[in-house]
C-alpha cells in the first residue's frame, strides 16, 4: 500500500530541524527501499524548508502512522501538524525514475482536498506526463473514498504546477516549492 506523508514545519523550528538534520535522514535511510518520493517544500524564495513529503510503499495504515508519528522530526516537535493520506503510484515509478533528473527548472508540490464522493478525476493520469514527478489521488485508509490528489511536478511556476491537477471539485488546493530530497 502506497502511502502520503506532508509533515508541516512548526513556525521558528528551523534551528531545530538543522539540528536534528542526521537524525532525520538516518530515519529515512531505514525506508530507502520503500521510498517512491521525498523533499523539503519551501518557502516561495527557497530559502527556508517549511516542511517534508514522503511517499512510500508500507503494509499498511498502522505502518503508515508508526512511520510519521516516529519521525525524529515530529518527535522532537519540529512540526505543526501532518497530513498522511493512502496513496496510489498512478506513474508506477519513483522519483529517481523521473527522466528530467534531480536538478533543473522549479519543483513543486500540488496537494488538492475534496470530499468523499466529489469526482475522482484524479484516478486517470493526465495526458502530459513528461513534467510529473510523482502523481495519484489521496484516499482513505481502506482506500475505497477518493480525498484528493497530490503531484509533484516540474513547472515554469506555481499556476503552471497547479494545472498538473484536474479541474475536480477541490474545497482546498495548496501549491508549495519542493525539491528532490535524501543525502
């Protein structure tokens, strides 16, 4: 089961995220086999991290809350909240699979809530695939209610990143800053 995982940075927890910087990648290094993406998002100047994405492959929703509730970070309260979400790999690849590489041109996240019941436009892969990183619709636990949709995507800009979603009935649509993540 493919799993979504936004851990959001607690306001001035940045000096204790630099800190905890070893910690949290040793973490990671415990998932490598299970990581289909990772990366800070930052602020729109990229100078500051304001949070982490990871989408993995776990057996399951407990799994899933053991890996974000167990976090150095989180546990050392270096974020405000996280939004963890079943997933499903509509690309079928990992990050590392992206044929535009690690580098160049802006990265983004696109993360879109709906409701349960809304249309789930986002099960089908848009037709422009060349420019999606990572890309699939949120679901609950059992994976049976369409949530939402979450894309990282290599755009000229946010509104062009936030064209990688559908026009679906969305009640929230976020676009942040995201780099290629890991050692």
């Amino acid at each position: 089961m493919e799993f979504f995982c936004h851990h959001r940075d607690r306001t001035g927890s940045l000096p204790l995220r630099d800190e905890r910087l070893e910690a949290h990648w040793a973490y990671m290094d415990q998932y490598a086999a299970e990581m289909i993406a990772r990366g800070p998002t930052l602020t729109a100047d990229r100078d500051t991290l304001t949070g982490s994405v990871h989408i993995l492959d776990l057996p399951d929703p407990a799994a899933a809350r053991a890996f974000a509730l167990d976090e150095p970070n989180y546990q050392a309260g270096v974020y405000r909240d996280v939004l963890l979400f079943r997933w499903r790999n509509l690309l079928g690849r990992t990050m590392w699979d992206f044929a535009g590489g690690r580098t160049g041109g802006n990265r983004y996240l696109v993360l879109g809530l709906g409701t349960d019941g809304a249309a789930a436009a986002d099960l089908v892969v848009p037709p422009v695939t060349d420019e999606l990183i990572a890309y699939g619709p949120l679901l609950s636990d059992d994976g049976t209610a369409w949530l939402g949709a979450a894309a990282l995507v290599r755009a000229p800009d946010p509104d062009a990143a936030r064209a990688a979603l559908s026009s679906a009935p969305y009640t929230h649509v976020e676009v942040h800053d995201w780099q290629f993540g890991g050692r």
